[in-house]
C-alpha cells in the first residue's frame, strides 16, 4: 500500500496573527531584557545573521530605529559623493570650495555616515545572540563618537581658521579625546555592564568639552561674529537637541509613562534616534552657512577682517 504524504498541518490563529514568530518581554533571554516598558514586538533570537536581514522587510520593535538612521545614510552618502567630486576638481556648486573646505565637510560626512550605519547595523543585528549584540552596542557607541568629533571639526576650522595655532590645538585634543573614547568602546573593559554606565556620561563630557573653544571664539571675536563665522546659533541649537534627547534616553519616556503603548512606535530610543537625524542635519545648515559668509570674502581678506573684530571686542571690554 502506498504511504500518503503528509499532511501540512494548518497553521493556528495565534500563528496566522503573528508569523514571524515575535515575542514578549518576558519571553526573553536575560541579557536581551533592557527596557521592561516595551511588551511585544521582539523579534526571537535566531542566530542567523539572513534572518536579521529578513527582518528588515515586516515591522517588529526595532523597526523606527533601524529606518530613522538607515533612510538618513542615503542622503549622507549622496553628501559624500558629492564632496569627493569636489575634492576631485569637479565643480559642482556656484561657490567653488577650498581644498580646506572639503576635507571639513568631509570629517563631518564621515562622522554622520559611520554613526548611521554602525546604528543600523547593531539595530538589525542585535537578535542575532548575545555576543553579537554586545559587540554591536559599542559600535554603535563608537559611532556616535565619531559623529561627535566629525561635527567639532568643521566648526574649529571655521571658527580658527586665521588662528592656525589656536586651530591645531583645539583639532588635536578633540581628536585625541575621540581616539581614547573608541580605543575604551573596542577594549574588553568597555564589555563590563558597570563600565557601560559611564558611557553616557563619558559622551555628555565629551560634547560639551566642544563648548570650551566655541566660548574662546566669542571671546575673540564677539557673539555676532561667531554666529557669521561658524553658524553659532546652528551649532548651539544641535547641542540643545542633543541634550533634550538625554531625557527621554535616560528614563524611558514617553513608555514608562504609557508601558505597552509604545512597542511598535515613539519609543524614547526612537525619539533619541530621530533627534540625533535632526540635530546632525541643523550642525550641516550651520556649516552650509559659515562656508557662505567666508566665501562672501576672500581668504585675503577675512583674516584681516578678523583682526579688526578682535580690536572692536577689546575695544568694547
Ligand atoms: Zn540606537
């Protein structure tokens, strides 16, 4: 007698209502448990870095933070490319740049870029296992590192840029204090969960170091000239938004507040994400502007120009 083939058992409501098998809180392994206010929405842990890439075509709890960086990449590399062809000699803007001008943009365009893809990697990755997702959060630690540095360095160029000395010094502490914080993230020291609680702080220290030369401009130059030179309001406002978004990252709101209502979307990582997107795009108008107030002059003369600020300052002192 011929054996019949089996039979593929239908699947079960409960199956059909959540194919791709996503979990509740309490469904996870320990070390995945980070935030008690978000329910659903896990996607299980598959050990499978094809099925972390899957999971960027349905919607789970991870979603929002992996798009709001992965969609802001795009517009960060079609930057990069353009800033390559200008470095190249190709013009392609009514203001052709300096060779200085690029190699700033492009600090901070390399900065963006690695903060966005280093995000989206840990994000899409972090379901894979314990060890990935540990090696993924200080990457991703080591990108907002960069994004940090890339965005101090532009603004010290156009801040100093007659002040060579004064330049150099600055670029080479912040640069310094950068590769200390990334050489900490790839050491195992940073591994430690005690260590990790630094993190934030080490980061808040390091961002707000960068108000140190802005302070050291207004000095020389005045207010209003710092706001022409280096776009002052710009880069204070994106230090506003930075440190707004530590609310909402520090305490889990708006979810602590609405636990369960906030699985899917508006989250505080979400939140913290999107302003991290907001406050790097109001530094780049920033800086679109202090590139257009210093090609408004020639090299030659905005350093005497300058000169005659610093006497006007010392004058009024
Ligand atoms: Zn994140």
């Amino acid at each position: 007698m011929k054996n019949s083939p089996p039979q593929k058992k239908a699947p079960s409501p409960a199956e059909l209502s959540n194919p791709y098998g996503l979990l509740c809180y309490d469904q996870l392994p320990e070390w995945r448990k980070d935030n008690p206010y978000i329910y659903t929405q896990y996607r299980p842990i598959s050990h499978s870095y094809k099925a972390c890439l899957k999971s960027l075509f349905y919607l789970h709890n991870q979603t929002g933070n992996i798009y709001s960086h992965l969609l802001f990449f795009f517009p960060v590399l079609a930057l990069i490319i353009h800033n390559s062809l200008a470095l190249a000699g190709v013009r392609t803007l009514s203001i052709q740049p300096r060779s200085d001008d690029v190699l700033a943009f492009s600090a901070f365009f390399a900065g963006a870029a690695m903060c966005m893809s280093f995000s989206t990697a840990y994000h899409t990755f972090m379901s894979h296992s314990e060890y990935v997702a540990s090696r993924g959060k200080l990457l991703d630690f080591a990108g907002i590192t960069c994004l940090i540095w890339g965005s101090m360095m532009p603004t010290l160029y156009y801040a100093f840029n007659c002040e060579t000395d004064v330049m150099k010094k600055y670029m080479v502490t912040f640069s310094t204090f950068g590769v200390m914080a990334l050489l900490y993230f790839l050491s195992p020291l940073a591994s430690n969960p005690t260590a990790q609680k630094m993190v934030i702080p080490l980061f808040v220290i390091f961002a707000a170091s960068g108000i140190l030369p802005l302070a050291h401009g207004v000095q020389l130059y005045g207010w209003d000239r710092m706001d022409e030179l280096v776009g002052l309001k710009y880069v204070l406002l994106h230090g506003a938004i930075y440190a707004a978004s530590l609310g909402p990252f520090l305490t889990k709101f708006p979810e602590c507040w609405l636990p369960g209502k906030c699985d899917m979307w508006f989250s505080s990582h979400q939140i913290f994400h999107v302003a991290i997107v907001l406050a790097a795009s109001v530094h780049f108008l920033g800086l679109i502007k202090a590139f257009q107030f210093q090609h408004a002059h020639t090299q030659m003369l905005i350093c005497p120009l300058l000169n005659t600020w610093k006497g006007d300052v010392l004058h009024v002192l």
